[in-house]
C-alpha cells in the first residue's frame, strides 16, 4: 500500500481525501456552504463551475489571489492541495483533461499578489472571458 505523507503525519491515499475535505471544512465551508453552494451577498457559489475559472486566460491566478484563498491559515504545500481538491470535488466536469494540480510553490506566488478591493472587478472580467468562449 502507497502512503502519503502529509504534513508529520503519513496516511494512507484513502485518506488524503479526508484531510482536504476537513481543510476545506475549516477554511471554507463557513462562507461557501458544506456543498460549496456560497452565501446570498457572501461567498460566490462554487458549485459545478468553479474548474471553469482554470480554462481562461488568467483564471488559474486568480483562485490563488482571491482573498479568502491567499490568506488562508495553511502552509502553501497544503493550501495547493486543497485548491485542487476544490476543483476536482466540487466542479469535476469543467476540469481539463490535462489539469496539472496546484504547486506549493505556485501558490506562494499568487499569495505575493492578493487581490483586495478588485477582487469582483477580475472575478467579473474572468466571467465575461468565460461566457465571450462558451457561444
């Protein structure tokens, strides 16, 4: 049996799964609902469409600016797990087929350059990228 190390504690694969979703529990789901559903006037709805923001120019950066992700309370190595795991549990269906997942030190990059106040204006511009290549 494989084992992944994850912080001091190695666990077995099955349970890699368990420590994203508690990281996600903890540093998450406050704002952004258990099922990733957001808040009315909060956190904006994740759910089956958050994976579209990493297939438009400028999307990928922008999950690790954000402001709730680039200030997170967890170390880059685990915050890019947790990244990828949000992408892949909660919006499978608009991940690439060759998604690389999130590097620790991608992560330190983008946390360099959090987005403050023109969070929703980026948000907005990724938005309209993304509706501009769905017709």
């Amino acid at each position: 049996m494989a084992v992944v190390a994850i912080g001091k504690v190695s666990v077995a694969p099955s349970f890699a799964a368990d420590v994203d979703w508690n990281r996600w529990a903890i540093g998450c789901q406050g704002c952004h609902r258990p099922d990733a559903s957001g808040s009315t006037g909060g956190a904006p709805d994740m759910k089956d469409f958050v994976s579209r923001f990493v297939t438009v120019p400028g999307g990928r950066e922008y999950l690790v600016r954000v402001p709730g992700v680039a200030t997170a309370a967890f170390s880059d190595k685990d915050l890019a797990a947790l990244l990828t795991f949000v992408l892949r549990r909660f919006d499978p269906q608009h991940l690439p087929a060759d998604f690389e997942p999130y590097t620790a030190e991608e992560i330190a990059a983008g946390r360099k350059h959090p987005l403050r106040t023109e969070a929703a204006e980026v948000r907005q511009r990724l938005l309209s990228q993304m509706s501009a290549t769905s017709h």
